[in-house]
C-alpha cells in the first residue's frame, strides 16, 4: 500500500495526486446498490493521528464527516441544541439532569438509553490521555432509570450543555468499547447520519449512510474519503474534479481556483508560536520575551497568507469579536534578553507540520525573524500524526500550530485551561504557572457570560505576560467545493462540522 509518509516531501503532491485520481476511478463502483455516481469525494487535510479514537484531534474528523453525535450540538451562536438529548435541566450548582432521545438506534442496531450515555460519558473521563474538553473538569454520569442521566461535576461548570456537545464526548455504543477496556472503536457504533464503515490507516476511508438515523437521513448514499495531507494536491484534485469537496485549500492555491470553488469565512483560529517555558533556551523568560520581540505578524499577513489573515490581536482574534474590546494589556513580561546574549544560546528546534500548507512557510519566516534577532534555529516539518506525541512531550523548542479558540466548548475557557493550565492536557508550551491558574479556574466558575468573557480576557493577559505562546495571525477559513454541484457542505467557524445529512452532489 503506497503511504505518504515514507515518500520525500518533494514526492507529495504527485503520490497524493495519484491517490487521488485512483479515488476517482473507483469510488463509485462501491456502492453500486446506493446511488454509486453520487456518492461524495472528499479530501481532508488531516489522517487519523489516533486510529479515530473519539478521545483525541480524530473526534473531530469523526464529527466534520458526520459520523458521531453527543447529548448536545451547538448552533451558530454556540448555544447548546437538543441532539441525543431533547431537553435537560440544572439541580443545585453541580448536578444537571438530561432527557435521553427515544427510539434511537446506535448504527449496530442496539438501543439507546440512558445507560448507554453514562457508559459513554464514564469512558471519556477515564480516558488516558484525557480528551481536551476534560482538562478543566470532572464529571461524573448516573443512568436513572431508561431515559434520565445525572451528570454531576466536581466542581460549578456552567457551560456543561456547551462542553457535552464536544466530539470527544460523543456517544457510542457498547461494542465500541470491546472487552477490557482499551482502545474504542467508533466504526459502526455511532448515531450519526454517515457510518464508518472503513478505515484504511492513514491514507482513507468509507463512510456508508446510516438508515436508521434518527433526524433526516443524509441525502448521500455515502462518502470516499482521501486523507491528503498536501494542500497542493488537494486544490489540484478540486480543480480536476477528482474530489468533490477538499478542507483548507492552501492560501497560494485560492486565487488559481477562483471564487466558485473556493469560500473563505470568519474563523476563531488563531496560530502561534509555543515556546518550551520547561526546558532548554525558551525556559528563560527572557529569551521568550526576545522571541516575542523578534515576531513581525504583519509580515506573515503579508507575505505567506497574501492578506487572508488577520494581524496577531492576542489569544482571541476577530472570530472572537467580543474579544477585543474586553482585552488587558499582558502582565509579568520578562525583559527581553539582548542580541548578544541570545547568540550565546544553543541552536533551537522549530517545528511545525505539512497538514496546513502555510504553517511550513511560516515557519520559514519565523526562523528569519528569530535568527535575525540572535538565534540560531533548525527546523523540523513533518506530518501532523508524526509530531503530536513529541509535541506534547516538550521535545521541541518552540511549535507553530493552528488552534481554534472555540473548538471545545464554543467558549474559550476550555481551550485556555487546556493548553496553559498546569494540568492541561494540550500544554505544548508545558507552562505551569499559578497566575494563570487562578485566573483561568476563576474565569471557569462564572455563570454569568458577560463576567466569564472579562475573566478570560484577565487570563489572556497573564498568558501572554508569560510569553508561552506567542501569537503569529488569526486565520480564515478558505474551504474547497463546486457550488455549481455541491450543496450543503457545512461553513463553520468552530470547525465541528463538513459533511452533513444534506450534503449532496446536484
């Protein structure tokens, strides 16, 4: 089976390529029984770094194709909606009470209930690592009686409606749990419109439509999906019409496809520069402060996103508008080391990853910038699935990545306490600082929106007084699709949502 890992970065496009017009070839004689031509070809940016397990980055590959649901899903505003739950209600400050939608199948047949919620919700807390949208909270699942779970938290989470909606937190049937614990299989096992009938590692997948789908089933008969990682080669098979639909056309191939094929749109996305704030040079506050110093966004807006972003504002960029008009100037920073004093360190590994055609031209910005402050830099590139474990385990010194600010809970306090916090379970920058604690665990415990938004804004200062992450631009989102053909493909800022029950050819 040919992988694009083991290929040279300079092989990409045509391996991709080729995939890619195999899909084509034979995409449609695989369900011949169910529409066959009509079926949908998609290219996502991003394989299973996970082997779809919903407890990392793969649960939201599962939801943008349609496969997994949870009690809740968030509408436009980020509010919660009724998905497998039809209404809940609060008992007390730290207990909450869901409704469990009825005659509603699992895609294995197998009924479900409220015990198939709690087990779900149970496994996730369990998880290890722990999934994202957890790493501020503890949450406990009771299943009363067929249709009625008690979900009590550790402590006051008012955004529990917000935080069950997340693709982590979907529920799954039993078998997807197999015997003895270990790792969860979603494929077959979900409620979603798509089933997973098929994963083939980190090169495709199948998705089937599920007939026994609760709401409106999906007006495709199903999808063919290619994880293609380099973004040239997805806009090459858009423009061919190998791919039906292709995620995150690269900034450089937007303008070549023109604007029937491509729709850009506001986005909560901010990328950064995460320094190592444990070990090596970016331990020393003032080498981070230097690094800060170094950044120009303005040029990155330029040069490498030709205007399709945003200048760094902060943490919250304009996909965020409440954001700037509540936001504090940093407190703590560091004075920056001199010149001379950082051509004194050791050379610095900046990493980044190919999945985001710009991060890598980025980076190589970046590094100007750094080494024309002082600092001497060597670069890593490679796959996303390839870098995530070691990122996670401070093997670099600094990592450029792309995050949504929203993407957990629709409110930015989960994706602050997951990636700054202590305990965080997304800490890159391996910062473990009580300022910021505090601050982010104060903003967690408000109720009221208003006071929540202030106090996230109060730990964005301390944050950035840390000089942990340092922002680079806030993106937008530039999808691929004919719209001539596609209808209903999913522009969400959050990023939750692709394929839905109404995408469809024609």
């Amino acid at each position: 089976m040919l992988s694009l890992r083991r290929l040279p970065r300079t092989a990409l496009p045509l391996a991709a390529a080729a995939l890619l017009a195999t899909a084509a070839c034979t995409s449609s004689g695989g369900s011949s029984g169910s529409g066959g031509d009509q079926r949908l070809k998609v290219a996502l940016a991003f394989p299973p770094a996970q082997a779809m397990s919903p407890y990392g980055d793969d649960a939201v590959t599962l939801s943008r194709l349609a496969v997994v649901e949870g009690l809740t899903r968030l509408d436009g505003n980020g509010e919660a909606k009724p998905a497998l739950a039809t209404a809940w209600k609060r008992d007390g400050d730290r207990a909450w009470e869901f409704t469990v939608r009825g005659n509603t199948v699992f895609q294995d047949g197998s009924k479900l209930d409220a015990t198939a919620v709690a087990r779900s919700l149970t496994a996730a807390q369990k998880a290890s690592p722990k999934p994202r949208v957890l790493s501020d909270t503890t949450l406990t699942a009771t299943a009363e009686g067929a249709d009625t779970v008690r979900i009590t938290t550790k402590d006051a989470d008012p955004l529990l409606p917000q935080r069950l909606a997340n693709p982590s937190l979907s529920i799954l049937s039993a078998a997807a749990y197999g015997k003895g614990g270990g790792k969860v299989n979603p494929a077959g096992h979900a409620t979603g419109p798509f089933t997973l009938a098929e994963v083939n590692g980190a090169v495709s997948a199948t998705l089937e439509r599920n007939d026994t789908y609760w709401g409106s089933q999906a007006k495709a008969p199903g999808a063919d999906v290619k994880f293609v990682a380099d973004g040239t080669a997805r806009a090459n098979a858009l423009r061919t019409k190998d791919v039906d639909i292709a995620e995150y056309v690269p900034i450089s191939q937007a303008s070549l496809l023109g604007g029937g094929l491509v729709h850009e749109f506001p986005s909560a996305r901010t990328n950064g520069l995460s320094l190592n704030t444990e070990r090596g040079v970016f331990a020393d506050p003032a080498m981070r402060a230097a690094a800060r110093e170094a950044i120009d966004s303005k040029a990155l807006v330029d040069g490498v996103y030709e205007g399709r972003a945003d200048t760094a504002q902060g943490l919250l960029g304009p996909g965020v508008p409440w954001a700037a008009d509540l936001r504090t100037a940093p407190t703590g920073r560091a004075k920056a080391a001199a010149p001379a004093e950082v051509r004194k360190t050791r050379q610095i590994v900046l990493a980044t990853y190919t999945n985001r055609p710009e991060l890598p031209e980025a980076a190589t910005v970046v590094q100007q910038q750094l080494e024309k402050r002082g600092f001497t830099v060597k670069q890593v590139v490679r796959d996303y699935a390839q870098m995530e474990a070691d990122a996670l385990a401070g093997k670099y010194d600094a990592f450029i990545q792309a995050r949504n600010t929203l993407l957990d809970t629709a409110d930015p306090v989960s994706y602050l306490a997951s990636d700054f916090t202590c305990d965080g379970s997304f800490n890159i920058t391996q910062l473990c600082a009580k300022p910021v604690d505090t601050a982010v665990d104060q903003a967690a415990a408000l109720a009221d929106t208003d006071a929540r938004h202030q106090a996230e804004m109060t730990a964005e200062a301390a944050i950035l007084g840390s000089d942990a992450l340092v922002p680079l631009v806030h993106e937008r989102f530039v999808q691929g699709y004919d719209e001539t053909r596609v209808q209903g493909v999913a522009l969400d800022p959050m990023e939750r949502t692709l394929i839905t029950a109404d995408t469809r050819i024609g």
